[in-house]
C-alpha cells in the first residue's frame, strides 16, 4: 500500500474551501495535516470572507486540525504577499508537506499563480474541486448538510440584500442569472458553520452590516 499524500489545504474559511476539505478526507490516498488561512493583521480577520480570526480558530477545531495563520497587512503589497505566504511554503516543507490544497473550481488565471507560487519548491498545487459544474456543486453542498452565512457581497456584482443571508436553497433560487451559485467570480463570500468536514457546528451570530472598501460586511460572533 503506498503512503498517503501529504497536504496542507489552503483555508478561506468559506463554503468552497470546506468541501475541498471535505473532498480530501475522502480521498484514501490524502492525509490532510493542517489548515493554512491569510488574515488581516490590523483587523484579525480573514482576508476578503472579513470572519474573525476566532471563528476561524473554532473552524480549524471543529475539523480537528492545526491552523497556520498568515498575518499580512492592509492593504498588502504582491511582494508582501509573496514574502508571507514564501515564509509559511518553507514551514509545510520542514514538515514533510507535499502538496498544498485549493478550492478553486475555474478561474484559470487564479490556478496558474497558484502554480506559480509553488514552481520552485518541494510542494505541488492540488485542486479537489477543479471544473465542476458549480450549479451541481452548490446543490451537492447544500444537501450534504453544509451551512454557511454570506460575509461578503459585490455590490457592483449582486445586491447587498443578500450579505448575511444563510447559503441555501432559498438563496440560490433568489440569485440573478448572471451571478455564480458558488460566487466564484468574487460576487459574494462566506463562513462555514457546519457540514460533514467538521465533527460539530460552530455557533456564532449574526453581528452588524458595513459597508467598507467598496464592499457589504456582515459581520458574525462567536457564541
């Protein structure tokens, strides 16, 4: 029998990022040995999903993994980007990781930085998810038992009425035709709550609604 895959799966803490995870821990030849997420030094936030770095926390054990934070500034540079997320490469590497996790379903030009990034180290791209049929994979989500909240909306995308709402049928029904159900053109992000990768729910409540660079906020906390 030949030994299982090293990975670490990069974490959004978002609805695709978890069913990659999800797609991994069916995958006999995988051994998933932690979590890796980018947040927001000056707000202590996920980048763009804007979760908080203790839900992000409560995730993490709820999947009964380590979590790797990546703390990167606001606004933060390409280089600076670069840099962090070279630092956090060398540690998977120290550790024996072979290949590092994306929940990216299409955007082509998203998957070849990717590739790009780990060109030149010991550690390979794996896309769990790549090209499925995101109106399938939406409905496949959602009748596994995955719940999440909308963190993130696009206003120049979609509505900010939808931001805060739970991701669900009802929600997929109400979206315009022009819009992803998975939101893989950046029209809307999330935070998952509950589904098959965790071993529990993670509580938290709705918070305020902001607008904020250009995009609508909703924020969630922990109970």
């Amino acid at each position: 029998m030949s030994e299982k895959t090293k990975v670490w799966l990069a974490w959004s803490s978002g609805k695709d990022s978890a069913w990659a995870l999800y797609a991994l821990q069916r995958d006999p030849s995988v051994d998933v040995r932690a979590l890796l997420t980018t947040v927001n030094r000056r707000a202590g936030r996920v980048a763009m999903h804007a979760v908080r770095e203790e839900l992000l926390r409560r995730q993490a054990a709820a999947a009964e993994l380590p979590l790797h934070v990546v703390s990167i500034p606001q606004p933060c540079s390409d280089e600076e980007y670069r840099t962090a997320m070279a630092r956090a490469i060398r540690l998977a590497e120290s550790e024996g990781i072979e290949a590092m996790a994306f929940g990216d379903l299409f955007l082509e030009d998203i998957r070849r930085y990717r590739e790009d990034q780990l060109s030149e180290t010991g550690i390979r791209p794996l896309f769990p998810l790549w090209q499925k049929d995101t109106s399938v994979l939406a409905r496949e989500m959602i009748d596994a038992g995955l719940e999440a909240r909308i963190t993130c909306v696009d206003p120049r995308r979609l509505d900010p009425s939808f931001t805060g709402r739970a991701y669900d049928p009802d929600f997929l029904a109400d979206l315009p035709g022009d819009v992803d159900p998975c939101g893989e053109n950046g029209e809307f992000h999330s935070c998952v709550l509950n589904g098959p990768m965790f071993r529990h729910a993670v509580a938290a409540r709705p918070g305020p609604t902001v607008e904020r660079d250009g995009f609508v906020f909703a924020d969630l906390v922990p109970e």
